[in-house]
C-alpha cells in the first residue's frame, strides 16, 4: 500500500475516532504513518483528504448496508413482514456504523462553508434514493426515475430519521417492528 491509500486509511480511523470537524492534519499523518507533504501531494489539502475519507467511510457502510439487505430472506414473508427486516438490517448496522454517522452528523454541520462536503453528500443521497427504490420495491430508477425518486426520498426521510433518533437515543429508538406497525397504522387511516 502506497501514501495516498495510507493517508486515507488513516484519515478514515481518524474522522472515527475525532470527528470530521476536529480532525487535523497531523492526526491524520500521526494515524498513517505518513508526513505532512503527502496529504498535499496525494490529495492536494487536508479538506480534501477528509471529504475522501468521509465518503470512504459511508460508502463502506452502504455497501455493508446493501448486502444485508439483498442478503435478507423474502421467502415465506409478507411485503411489511419483509420491511421489517430489512429495517432491522439497517438498525443494526447502525451500532457497527455509529463513527461514521457521527462524522457525518459532523460533515453536515461543516457542509455550509464547505461546497465538496455538500456536493457528495447530495450524490450520496441521489444513489441512495436509487437503492431503496429499488430493494423496497424492484424499481428500476433509469427505467423510472420519478417513481423512484418518489418512493426513494420516502425511505431517505425514513433513515435520516431513524438514525437520528438513534444516535441521539438508542435505547428509545424505533426497530424494525415499530416503523412496520407504524406502517400498518397509516395505510389503515388512509
């Protein structure tokens, strides 16, 4: 492994450990055992490698987070029966996550004055749109974008606000079985 794979492993452990915001550039060096000269040779500034590390880490978790949720067994379940786990998969990738999320919780704070943080955050949740779509409801999004822009911007409302409550208060958070009861309650008064 070179520098630049280095630096941002290390870059990665660190907005774990610290924080997006309060990481710095000698965290980062200290973290992979590089110097200061190869953060601006390998990535060009520090904001720069902390954007790359930021989106390393929440694409590693959606790639986990899609695999659980291809990986969860339709076979014998109703379609609410199926949310439910899939949301229990998304839950609990959560606990195994949570530094990620939080740096992203961070990032967002940050992403005001920093114009790459929001632009790969949006892309982030342009793709996420797409999968949920497409895992909830076998939407294809180039065959039908507005569907599943519709129905992926449902389920991207859903899990910033499950993961807020749950970084906030896990311990009071719903689980898969309250957001389908929840589910079954609103189709029930339409």
């Amino acid at each position: 492994m070179g520098h630049r794979e280095d630096l941002l492993d290390g870059a990665v452990r660190c907005i774990y450990e610290k924080g997006y915001g309060r990481t710095t550039a000698r965290d980062i060096v200290a973290a992979s055992g590089t110097n200061l000269g190869s953060i601006g040779y390998h990535y060009g500034s520090t904001e720069a490698l902390l954007n790359a590390a930021l989106e390393k880490a929440l694409e590693d978790w959606g790639m986990q987070l899609a695999t659980a949720l291809l990986a969860t067994d339709p076979e014998g379940q109703d379609k609410l029966q199926r949310f439910e786990a899939y949301w229990d998969s998304v839950i609990a990738s959560m606990a195994t996550h949570r530094p990620a999320f939080m740096a992203s919780f961070d990032a967002f704070v940050q992403m005001e004055h920093a114009p790459a943080v929001r632009a790969m955050i949006s892309a982030g949740m342009q793709d996420a749109r797409g999968l949920w779509a497409s895992v909830f409801h076998q939407v294809d999004p180039a065959a039908e974008p507005q569907k599943a822009f519709q129905l992926g911007s449902f389920y991207q409302a859903l899990i910033t606000g499950v993961l807020t409550q749950w970084l906030i208060d896990p311990a009071n958070a719903p689980t898969g079985r309250d957001l389908a009861q929840a589910l079954r309650m609103i189709a029930a008064s339409l």
